[in-house]
C-alpha cells in the first residue's frame, strides 16, 4: 500500500466513522435537561396504568422536536416516530414511565411526597424502581436524534411504556398490550433496545449479558380438596394441608432433582398458604400461590408440566384431588445472541472496555421480555451508584437512591446504539 492510498484510506474511514458519531458538545447540551426532566418526573411520580401527567409531558417534548408522536398506547404508552434522512432499518428504544407504591423516604429537594390509591388503599408513590431515569434519558436521546436526521439511515421508534410492575388487578397492560396495539407495527421494528437503572453498581458502567438475563416470571395458584373432618379423627376425612405440604416438597424436588441447573438456575416459590380455622378441624381445601422464575425455555417447560404433573398425581395418591393454574407475567428478558454480539463494541465505545461487564443473570423479571419475543432485542444495566460508595439501597425500597450523573452515560449509549445498528452494513 503506498502512502498516498494510505492517507486516502485513513481519511475515508475518518469520515466514515465522523458520520455516525454525534458531537460531544450535542451530548453536554442536553444532560442538565437530562437531570431537571428526571428529578420532575421523581418528585411527581404516577402508578402504572396511571402515568397521565408523565405521558403529557412526554408526548409534548417529543411534539416540540418535530417527532411524530402516537398517545394513549395502552393506556397512556407513547410512541414517537423519527424518520432519518435517509430510508433504512427501524430500531426502537424502549423506556417504562410507572412508579410504585412505595413512601419514599429520601432527604432530596425532588422527594416525591404524592399520595395515590393501590387497591383500595391510600400509598405513597415513588419512583422506586428508577423509571424516572429511563424517561429522562430516552428523551435526552430524542432530543439529540432529532438534532442528527442526517446521521439516520433508517427510523429510530421511541416506546414510552406504562405498568412495566404490572398493571392493577383486572386490568391490562405493559410490554404485552403495547404489542397487542401495535407499538412493534408501522412501521415494523427490526430491533429493540432498553436499559434499566441499577443502584448498586456504580455510575460510568454497563453490564450485559448475552441469552437469558431477567427471568421468566409465573404466577401460580394451586387449589387443593380435601374432605372435612375433625381434628382428632384425620381417619374420617382427607386432609388437605397434609397434601399442600406434600405438594410443596415435590415441586422443591423438580428443582435440585430433575432440573439442569448448570444451564441456568430456577426458582419455585409458595408465597402464601390458606387454609383451615380452628386447631381441631381438618378443613375442605387449601390454597397455594406462589411463584415460578426460568431463565432457559425448555427448563421452563420441563419445570410447568411436571409441577402440574406433581399437584394433580400426589393430590390423588392421598386421597384428595388438585389443580394449578399459571399466569405468565413476564416471558425470558432473552438478549439475542448476534445483536448483543453486534453491539458490544458500541456499548466499550461509550462506556470504555474496562467499564463494561459481563454479568449474571437474574431472578427478578422484566416485561421489556414481551417485545423481545417479537423481534431480536438487547437490554442493559446502567450503573447509578454514587461513585466510591459500597452499599446501595436495594429497587422497590423507601430508600432507593440513583445518581444523576450515571444518567449521561445511558444517553450517548443507547444513542450510539441506534445510529450505529442503522448505519451497519
Ligand atoms: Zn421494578
Ligand atoms: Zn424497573
């Protein structure tokens, strides 16, 4: 190669890589934003299926930007639409909008002190699960995107989600109805990304996991009959507590007996038991409801036959009869294993390589799950630990902290992601 073509190569791949990035200048202009629209949403949080006011103000921030803007997506999802300038691949970046109930106990001068209802009852409302950060940066990505069309080849879609803690009892919604109303359709999504904050792991860093990353989430009810006798003679009647006791060490044996758990762990767990009034009377029925965590599918299949296997046979092996029903709430937080593979330079890019980890997976769920079953996803943890502290408050809890400043880091990544995802070869 002669020096010449040399210099012409170094400056084509100059100018390449100069096209696809966005400046520093656009990231720093829009991070105080950053921050002031995610210490507004904090102090004034909404519970799922409720996000009115946060959705208005969404909606009329991606309005201002020129974006095409859908509202009222299950509920009150918003969906924007930016078309780059020139025609391509569409990617869409995901952010859920709900908060808790939960009473926040933070000494910060954007504390929320609102007060809602939670199934009947009067709760305080907290941004306890850091959604608030998610909403900020993905409009801080609006903001810059919108400023960058000539770097977009393609169509970046911007999915703000309702109830991703699930909506309230009776009602729908989440990933699973902004599916069902088309949120992934005109235009058709040809990936999704989403992050989600983490407390205990701090500001500057991402970790990733390639496969099964949130697990599946179940709920189960088991109903068990029996027939009712007196306490003093078990021999007159079925004791359905007895069978609920038996049932409960089964399922614990499809776990640490028949379940691979070096593929990946799982978890069966009886949350709640009802049976019975009094000491000396063996009652008709007992109910059981708990929970089911798989982060393998075919574990998860094995794990849902043979426990409606074990409630019916050992129902009938003593004497009394059973049934299990399961309610999916999230299906396998799955990162695709090309698209993670596609993007992990991306993400060393805005992070630096020593910044970003690879992580193990976890027994929480995550409904970002649902548009992940419908077209190749890939989802991140964003660091929002003070940096130098040690110890964090755990999600859902009074004393749930995020850093601000682990905000900006989200930003140019999930940035990045897009224009790099839509500029591919
Ligand atoms: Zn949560
Ligand atoms: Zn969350």
């Amino acid at each position: 190669m002669n020096k010449l073509v040399l210099k012409g190569f170094l400056l084509f791949g100059f100018c390449a890589f100069a096209q696809n990035a966005v400046s520093e200048k656009d990231f720093k202009s829009v991070e105080q934003k950053v921050i002031d629209w995610r210490r507004d949403f904090h102090q004034y949080p909404e519970l799922s299926n409720r996000e009115f006011k946060t959705a208005e103000k969404i909606a009329k921030h991606l309005k201002s930007l020129g974006i095409e803007v859908q509202t009222g997506v299950a509920k009150t999802g918003v969906v924007g639409v930016l078309k780059g300038n020139t025609p391509g691949k569409v990617v869409a970046l995901r952010a859920d909008i709900d908060a808790l109930p939960v009473t926040e106990r933070n000494d910060l001068s954007f504390k929320s002190e609102v007060v809602g209802e939670f199934q009947g009852e009067e709760v305080g409302v907290m941004h306890a699960c850091g959604h608030d950060t998610h909403i900020a940066i993905l409009m801080g990505v609006a903001e810059i995107l919108s400023k960058n069309k000539d770097k977009i080849k393609g169509t970046v879609k911007f999915i703000f989600q309702p109830a991703e803690e699930g909506p309230p009892p009776g009602e729908e919604g989440g990933a699973a109805l902004m599916i069902k109303e088309g949120a992934l359709k005109n235009p058709d999504v040809d990936a999704i990304f989403g992050l989600h904050i983490n407390s205990g792991t701090p500001v500057g860093t991402i970790g990733y996991k390639p496969g099964g990353t949130m697990a599946a989430v179940e709920r189960f009810v088991v109903n068990v009959k029996g027939k009712q006798t007196h306490g003093s003679q078990p021999w007159g009647g079925v004791d359905p507590i007895y069978i609920a006791a038996k049932i409960i060490d089964g399922y614990q044996s499809i776990i640490s007996r028949e379940s691979n758990l070096l593929v990946e762990p799982a978890v069966i767990t009886v949350g709640k038991i009802t049976a019975g009034v009094r000491f000396n009377i063996i009652p008709e029925s007992a109910e059981m409801i708990g929970t089911v965590r798989t982060l393998d599918p075919d574990m998860k299949a094995l794990i849902i036959r043979r426990m409606t296997e074990m409630t019916e046979g050992l129902a009938k092996t003593y004497g009394g009869a059973a049934t299990i029903e399961f309610q999916n709430n999230t299906a396998i937080t799955y990162n695709d294993e090309k698209l993670t593979e596609a993007m992990l330079p991306t993400l060393q890019k805005t992070a630096g390589v020593e910044n970003v980890v690879l992580i193990k997976a976890t027994t929480g769920g995550e409904d970002f799950s649902f548009f992940q079953e419908k077209v190749p996803g890939f989802y991140f943890f964003l660091g929002g630990m003070t940096p130098g502290n040690t110890e964090a408050f755990p999600h859902h809890t009074p004393d749930f902290k995020i850093d601000d400043s682990g905000m900006l880091l989200g930003v140019k990544t999930l940035t990045a992601m897009s224009l790099d995802y839509l500029n591919k070869k």
